[in-house]
C-alpha cells in the first residue's frame, strides 16, 4: 500500500484512499452514521461500544498496551488463515484424491471454499450492521475452525465437501468482522496503517498456503494437519478474542425480531441455491454423471430456475423492499460497476487457475513432490502480491482506471497465451516461471482494485452496494473460474490418458486417479516412451485450462475499452 495517499486520506478523509479494505470499512461506519441520523432519537439508542476509537476518527485510539497487541495478533492470525486457506488446497489435491477417491469431485476441494464465502458474504455484511459486533466476529470464527476440524477428519469426500463450504462461511466472516473491528478501534492517522496489514497478512497466508499444505503432505502428519493447524492458531488466539475485544451493538435500541425483519430471507434463499447448483452442474457433469445424462439435464434446468427467479425477485423486489433487497442489483444500470464485475472477475481467474494447476505441472513434468511445487509457485504468488500492493499507487499516477485494466488485460493475454502453448514437457521450468511472472503482473494490478475505483465512482449512499458487487465478484469469481478449471481437466485428461494408455489393462478409476496427482500407483508404474505419451496427455488437458487466463484477459481488454476515459485524484472530484 503507497504511504503518499495514506497520508492524503488520513489528512483529510474526504480523499479516497487506495486500500480496498480501508474503503470498505469506511463505508460501513458510514452507514452506521447515516443509519443513525436518521432516527429522531436520544443518545440511548445509539451504537454502544466499549473503549474504542470514535468511528469516525475524529478521537485517537483509547486501546493500547498489551491489550491492544493481543486484539492486533488476533486479528491479523485469523486474516492469515483466511489467506491460508484460499490457497492450501492447491497443492494437496492429489494426496486427498488418492485418499478419500472420487477424482470427479475434486473442483469441490478448492471451489467449495470460496462457494462458502460467496453464498454468506452479503448476508453476513447486513448481520455485522444488526447484532454485537464481537459476537458475530467470534461466531464465523468457530464456523471456520469447525470447517477446518472436519475437513481435517473427514472420512469420505462429501465429508471434505462439507468442511471445506462451513469454512469458508467462517473465513468471509472473519475478512467482514477484520474490516469492520480494524475501523472501529483505530484513530483517523493511524487506520491506513492497520487496514493494510489486513491485507498484508492474508496475502502472507496466500503464499504459505500451499507451502505449508506441501510441508504436511509429505510427512509424517499426513494432509490432514494442513486443516488441522488452524485449530491451533484458533486456540492460541481464542483468549484474546474472548476477553480483550470489544463489543460493538450497532442496533442498541431495537429487538431482534425488528432487525431480523429487515433482511431479504427469500433474496438468500435464491442466492444460495443458484451458486450450489451452478457448482454442482459443472463438477457433476461430464465425470460423474454424462453430460447428455437426465441428472445433468435437471440440474441444469434448476439451476437455471433458481438464476431466473433470483433475478425476477431482486429486480421486483419480492417479498423484500428496494433499500433491504440483497443483491445491489440498482448497480446493473450503472455501466462503470457492471465493467469492474467483469474485469474483477477476470483478474481472480487467471490467479486461480494459476495458483491451483502450476503445482499439478510441476508434479507430472519435473516428477516434485508437494513442497517443491509450491516453492515453484513462488514467483507467481510473489510478483501477484507485489503488483496488487501496487496497483492503488499506480492508479494515484495515471488515474485513469481504464488504461490500468487496459495494462493489465495486456498482461494476461501476453502471458496467458504462449504459457498455454507451452505448457508441455519439453519447456524449462525457467520458460514457465518467465509466463507466470507476466500473468503475476496483470492479475495482481486487476484483482482488488475495483474497490477503490466503485468508492470513488459511486455516490456515498451506493458505496457500501458497490463493495458488495465487487465481493461477489471476486469471491464469485474463485467459484466459477475454479470449477470450470475442474472440468476441462477431468474431463479432457481422463479422456486423453486412457487413449495414451489403451490397449495397457489399466481400470477406468486407475486413470481417473493417475491424472488428480503424478504420485498414482498408476504413474509410478510408467517409464519410457509410455511415460511420455502420458505426460503429454496430462499436459495437453492442461493446456486447454490455461486457455481461461487469455481469455480472461481478452475480456478485460473488452472490458476497459469499455469504460469512460475519466480521471480519479483530481482537485474538482476531491472538491
């Protein structure tokens, strides 16, 4: 984050910071302000909190000493394992294939996690603005310490399924709960500073993640420990949790049937049922079941029902209001937000494609076991991070938004296209890391960003919908990116190794197991020439996986020359 517009927001908070998540909180303790105007009422139905900074930042911080460094490390610790989380599954995969089966399920290792996230975040932001804050804080904790206990234990996968989806509920509540508390206990000068470690340290548990899940598949301890280490970072910060952080009620004066009231339960109801069944169609069909099959047909005529009455219910408001509606759908005509879902979007697949399948290259090509395929991914995740810390600062420069999603969908398409190309045996590990470094660049500049630029280009009373759209984005992003990754790849990979391996006496589940992870018994039996044909079967499977990031890249190009040619950080928007 670029110290120069910290110091300009702190300075004078009517100019925009460059931090997504500073933007987000922001937002939110401004909607509590003008929630709370709005009422004609006494002090007693005010928020009430205890010993913190005044929302706005107009008083310093009243929390310090050794409290004030326990709340800190407890918070940040949980960020951390929000990020760990988002990426630790990328280099287990094949370890929890080979022991639990199913290849046909694995998109739901790293897709239900983010399915979590997506199908609870727009709820939980309404939840954190009704009830005590530390409570609602506390709660999503226990769901993703619960997620990642059964995860760590399951038996079967539909029980890995389960985890990884309670999880990631948790983790979108931690991220939420992260955002509002930082904002809430901090001074006006000092909050740039703290909201940027929250990216700071999720962004650590992003590159650890799949270090660490490695570290743990190749031990003793087994994968299982993977999931297991959050019980204990849980443990160690669950003291201060519970006796140092204070409770914020944000709706004092008002019972909770009144609050609940509000919320747009048939709005949920649908949201959540058209991301499951989207989900569910792309990783059953064409493993599991056939895609002429009648199963895939019904699951994909509900789905399209679910989308359709979602978006009837959102538009009409349907046993909801407009101002209660859940989805900020009002931001559909506003042609600015509709382009940053889609470049936002496009910037989070090319992340995830290539933080989830770089590994599985290296452990086919290079023949690496888990903890070398991370350290492989390492430039990747480096260089992303990097240029997304950048991006607010690089934005301040130019300020013109559409020539940096411009830049970056360069990027994507000049990366994107030859690592598709090449992505086959016979390349370098050095002609690999070069592609990747250049995707790095363009994702890192385009995957957040969007935050800062939906707070500057909206009204204030539609920021907070704005930051909204974007999490969907993002988040929702992960989801689809992820399981139609898992499709392509199951589905052309069993395909092309069992033409390889024809005629050789190996079972249909022996393929379906040989392409989720090199470490099969069936590619430990390979050698020579057939060896070989298998290899490029697994390599020509990814290939066509890797034809999302151009595409991805495509679309943002699409999407930037799309979008007006206005200025940010000038003297007559700050005016």
């Amino acid at each position: 984050m670029n110290s120069n517009i910290i110091d300009e927001t702190t300075e004078n908070m009517s100019t925009p910071s460059n931090d997504p998540t500073q933007l987000a909180t922001r937002e939110t303790e401004g909607q509590w302000g003008r929630d709370i105007e709005k009422r004609d009422d006494t002090s007693q139905e005010q928020p009430t909190t205890e010993n913190q900074a005044d929302p706005k930042g107009n008083n310093g911080r009243t929390i310090r000493g050794i409290r004030w460094t326990l709340i800190c490390f407890a918070i940040y610790a949980t960020c951390m394992l929000y990020g760990l989380d988002t990426t630790i599954a990328a280099d287990i995969q094949g370890p929890i294939v080979e022991s639990l089966g199913h290849i046909d399920q694995l998109a739901w290792v790293g897709a239900g996690f983010p399915l979590g996230s997506v199908c609870v975040i727009l709820l939980l932001g309404k939840l954190y603005n009704m009830f005590n804050t530390k409570w609602n804080f506390i709660l999503t904790v226990i769901l993703f310490e619960v997620g990642s206990a059964i995860c760590g234990a399951s038996p079967t996968m539909n029980a890995m399924i389960v985890g990884r989806v309670i999880a990631g509920t948790g983790g979108s509540g931690i991220y939420l709960g992260s955002l509002h508390y930082v904002g809430l206990m901090t001074g006006e000068k000092e909050r740039g500073f703290y909201m940027s470690l929250i990216g700071a340290f999720w962004g650590l548990g992003c590159v650890l993640g799949p270090i660490i899940g490695g570290a743990f598949a190749e031990s003793s301890a087994t994968w299982r420990w993977a999931f297991y280490i959050n019980l204990v970072i849980g443990a160690l910060t669950a003291p201060a949790f519970l006796l140092y952080l204070p409770p914020f009620h944000p709706m004092p004066g008002v019972n909770i049937k009144e609050r609940l009231a509000t919320l747009d339960f048939t709005g949920l109801i649908l949201h959540i049922g058209t991301w499951v069944c989207f989900l569910l169609a792309f990783t059953m069909a064409g493993g599991m079941w056939p895609w002429n099959d009648g199963r895939t047909i019904a699951i994909l005529v509900v789905f399209g029902v679910f989308l359709i009455a979602y978006v009837l219910q959102q538009y009409f408001a349907i046993f909801t209001t407009p101002k209660q509606r859940l989805f900020p759908g009002h931001l559909l005509r506003d042609r600015t937000q509709v382009l940053l879902y889609f470049v936002t979007a496009s910037g989070t697949t090319a992340v995830f494609v290539s933080v989830y399948y770089i590994p599985i290259y290296f452990q086919f090509v290079a023949s690496d076991g888990p903890i070398m395929a991370a350290v492989r991914l390492l430039p990747f995740v480096s260089i992303a991070i990097a240029a997304n810390i950048s991006a607010g600062s690089f934005l301040h420069l130019i300020k013109v938004y559409m020539a940096v999603y411009l830049i970056a969908g360069i990027f994507l398409l000049a990366g994107g296209g030859p690592l598709m190309v090449y992505l086959d045996p016979g390349s370098t590990p050095g002609l690999i890391y070069g592609l990747t470094i250049i995707v790095a660049v363009g994702s890192g500049l385009s995957m957040t960003l969007s935050y800062t630029i939906a707070s500057l280009t909206l009204k204030p009373e539609d920021i907070g919908a704005g930051i909204n759209l974007q999490n969907v984005s993002q988040i929702g992003g992960q989801v689809i990116a992820l399981a139609i990754a898992s499709q392509i790849y199951q589905s052309t990979g069993i395909r092309n190794l069992s033409a390889a391996l024809a005629g050789q006496g190996y079972s249909d589940s022996e393929i379906a197991g040989a392409v989720a992870g090199a470490q099969s018994a069936l590619f430990s039996e390979l050698s020579g020439e057939l060896r070989e044909r298998a290899l490029v079967a697994i390599t020509d499977a990814m290939q066509l996986v890797f034809v999302l990031i151009p595409i991805a890249g495509g679309i943002m190009i699409f999407s930037a020359l799309g979008m007006k040619r206005e200025k940010l950080f000038t003297s007559s928007r700050m005016a």
